[in-house]
C-alpha cells in the first residue's frame, strides 16, 4: 500500500487511492495514537492500590503496548489480555513488556480463550477499593474471552457459536446470546472486579457505538434479558441443552442491569470509533482534490444486499450527477452480516467474508459501469476467516471474469467471494491490522 503521507492520483491510480483510504481510516483506529487522553492516573502510592489490566479483543495486543508505553514506568503495571491468533502487533524496541498478552481462535472460541477467561477471573480474586482496574476490549471479544454459564460445555458454546455466525444473525443479537451464556460476558467481570474501580477503555466495532455491545460488554450494565435471548434463539432455531434452556426461562442466567450500584464509579471511554475512521478517509480525499460523502457508520443487513443498494447510488452518481457531483467518494461502515446458503450437491465449499460478498453483490449490481472502482475490507485485516481483509471491485470486474469462465451468480449461491476475487487478483491482503473498526467501503466514482 502507498504511504499514508503520499496519496496516488485518484484520477490515475484508483484502486491505489481506495486503498490509500482505508489504510488512512485503519491508522486513525489504532490505540497507540488514541489511548493517552483516556488513561487514568495510577493509584496513589499512599494507598497501596496497584493497577491490574484485563483486556479482550482483536486490538488487545495492540492496546496493550499502547498502555505498557504510556503508563508511568514506576507506577506497578500487571495483568493479561488476549487477543486472536497472529494479532499480537511486534513488541518495539526497549518497551518492557509488564502485561501479559496471550491468543485464543476468533470466530469459534476454543480452550485458550477458555483458559485466559479463567485466569482473568482468578487475577480479580483479592482485589481492593484502592486498586484501579484497566480493562480493553475491543470487536472479537466475545469469541475470544468465552467461559461458558453453568451446564454449557465449550463443545456447546462453539457450536451455538457458529449457527448464530452462519444464520444471518445481526451482532447485537448475537451478543445478546453470548452474554446470557457466559460467565464473564455482560457485565460479569465487572462484578468480579468489586470492590475496585474499573475503567475502561474500548475501540467500537459494532453501529451505534454501545459498549454493551462491545465484546458482549464484559465490564458493562446490560439491558437486554433472558426472555431476549430466548427470543433471538427461537427466530434463528438454535438449540440449547435442555437444562440451560430451563434456566433461561426461569431467569437464572440473568445479567447484571443498568442502575446496579456494582456499577457505581466506573468509566468506559470510547478510543477509537467506526465515525471516526471513515472522518479520516473523508478529510484525506478531499486533501487529493475529491469530494467525499460519508453515508453512515452504522450500515448493517445482508453483505450482498448492502452492496446493491451502493451499485445503485453509485450508478446515479455516475450517470445523472446525483445526490452527488463527479467526482467524489462514498464511504460507509458498520457490520453487515452474510447467511451461508446451501451448498448445491458436488459442489465446493465457498470462501469469504463480509467484505468480499459486499463486493460480489456490487460488482453484480454496477454490471460493469464505466468510471466507478470500489474496495471493501475489514478494518483489522481479515475478511471472516480467510487470509484476506477484503476485496476491490473496478469497471472491467465483470469482463475479466467471463473471460476466466467465473460466474458471479455461481460464487454467490456458494458464499464464495475469495474464489472469485483471488481468481482476478483482486483480493486486499494486509494481514493483522491489530485495531478493530469493522467494515470500510469506498467507492470511488470518477
């Protein structure tokens, strides 16, 4: 990718000005440029207090380098943080490292995202009044800090876990569930923490910027209820072990709710949102001379759909100089969701993400048009579970598949975005970006 500081010609080096963007709104998200403003002072040294740091998420390691290089180096520093496998950023040159950082799986949780749950809680064990609590969460927590509720197994919660991410379920439905199905989720931890103070600091990868949301909110109040859970489950036919459905339905796995005096005294800081992001990509192409327009970061429903209905506001640009006049950038975000649809006898197993089945429905709905290039990626460099963070999309998309035998219908039928782009050599690979934002769109339209 180009250098932050050099932007390509937009009328020139299109998709390297698309990419440009996103790297921009990627480094806008990370926690070394965001955290100081939000830290709170250490205890003091009078009252013995000592400051513990717990974390979760696909910017855990990165958010705690961000904490290790800001944090007084004589004020005690300790604690643990995990984050997704190959998430862990390069620890810089002559940064002690004073929090431990370990990696578990994201999306399916797995027994080492099982084992840093466990030790989080044994670390809250003893904790004081005059002892600060440090808690960074990010998006991909909820998989990543799992400790399945009484009568679950791990075996359980991974399967749950993958029918909600396979049923087209939207995040905070699916939080809802995981929070009413952990130990730790849903303000548990926090109630764990007691009586310290608890501070925390998050990176918002979820619309509508709700820290209950967040990560399934493990240091935070939730609103949502058993009987919501039930509900979610119900419309999506996911079954549970009997015994836990019971306790659902009586209540027993209830979350600690809004105004609990557990509460009292804790902050959550938002350190980096999706707004703030796709703001940076706005402010660096009108710098290269292109208007921007950003149509919100809150965008969620089905990849493909979402992608259609961009073709067709992009067409209306291109061809009738409306809502908006050429040239310009369209820029979205938020977290939109793909329904994994069954697979045709013989056939392959599709690939991909989000940001990729977002591009096939583009690409399908644009139908070639002249003079719009687009790049939808993930914000932490990984579009589901593959090896890519998105895709990008141009006016001969379409031409160069034909002429390669790809039919963008056949891709579509099997969620298979990464087959399609790789075949074109159209895949955005970034690797880790270790911040976490969710989905960046740019649509260029010249």
């Amino acid at each position: 990718m180009t250098p932050i500081n050099n932007a390509p010609d937009p009328l020139r080096q299109s998709g390297e000005f698309l990419e440009h963007l996103y790297r921009v709104a990627v480094r806008r998200a990370l926690p070394l440029h965001n955290t100081a403003a939000f830290l709170p002072p250490p205890p003091s040294r009078e009252s013995g207090g000592r400051t513990l740091v717990l974390g979760a998420g696909k910017a855990g390691g990165a958010m705690a380098q961000a904490v290790e290089a800001l944090w007084p180096a004589d004020a005690p520093l300790s604690g643990l943080v995990v984050t997704r496998y190959h998430h862990t950023p390069p620890r810089p040159d002559g940064l002690a490292q004073r929090i431990e950082v370990v990696e578990a799986s994201h999306p399916v949780p797995d027994a080492a995202g099982l084992d840093a749950a466990q030790r989080m809680l044994e670390l809250t064990r003893g904790l004081t009044e005059h002892d600060l609590v440090l808690c960074l969460i990010s998006g991909g927590g909820s998989a990543l800090l799992t400790l399945p509720g009484d009568g679950l197994t791990l075996e359980d919660k991974q399967r749950i876990n993958k029918e909600l991410l396979a049923s087209g379920a939207a995040i905070d439905e699916m939080n809802c569930v995981r929070k009413h199905l952990s130990r730790i989720k849903g303000g548990r931890l926090a109630a764990a923490c007691a009586p310290a103070r608890v501070v925390t600091l998050t990176i918002s990868d979820v619309p509508g910027d709700d820290p209950s949301i967040i990560a399934s909110g493990p240091t935070v109040a939730d609103a949502t209820t058993c009987a919501d859970a039930l509900a979610i489950l119900a419309r999506y036919r996911i079954d549970l072990p009997p015994a836990v459905r019971a306790a659902l339905e009586a209540g027993a796995l209830e979350t600690p709710k809004p105004g609990d005096a557990m509460f009292a005294g804790h902050a959550v800081h938002m350190t980096a949102t999706p707004q703030q992001a796709l703001e940076a990509a706005a402010e660096a192409a009108r710098a290269a001379g292109v208007q921007a327009h950003i149509l919100s970061d809150e965008i969620e429903g089905e990849s493909r759909e979402v992608g259609k209905v961009h073709a067709a506001l992009a067409r209306a640009v291109a061809r009738h100089g409306q809502p908006f006049a050429r040239p310009c950038v369209i820029l979205s975000g938020g977290e939109t969701t793909v329904t994994i649809r069954p697979r045709a006898p013989g056939a392959p197993k599709g690939r991909g993400g989000r940001a990729g089945e977002f591009c096939l429905g583009l690409a399908q709905a644009l139908q070639g048009q002249p003079g719009v290039w687009a790049l939808a990626a993930d914000t932490d460099g990984i579009d589901g579970v593959e090896d890519n963070a998105g895709a990008r999309v141009a006016p001969d998309t379409l031409v160069r598949a034909a002429a390669q035998g790809l039919r963008i219908t056949d891709h579509l039928d099997r969620n298979d975005a990464y087959g399609y782009f790789d075949a074109l050599g159209d895949l955005v690979i970034t690797g880790p970006t270790h911040t976490n934002v969710n989905d960046f769109r740019a649509i260029l339209i010249l």
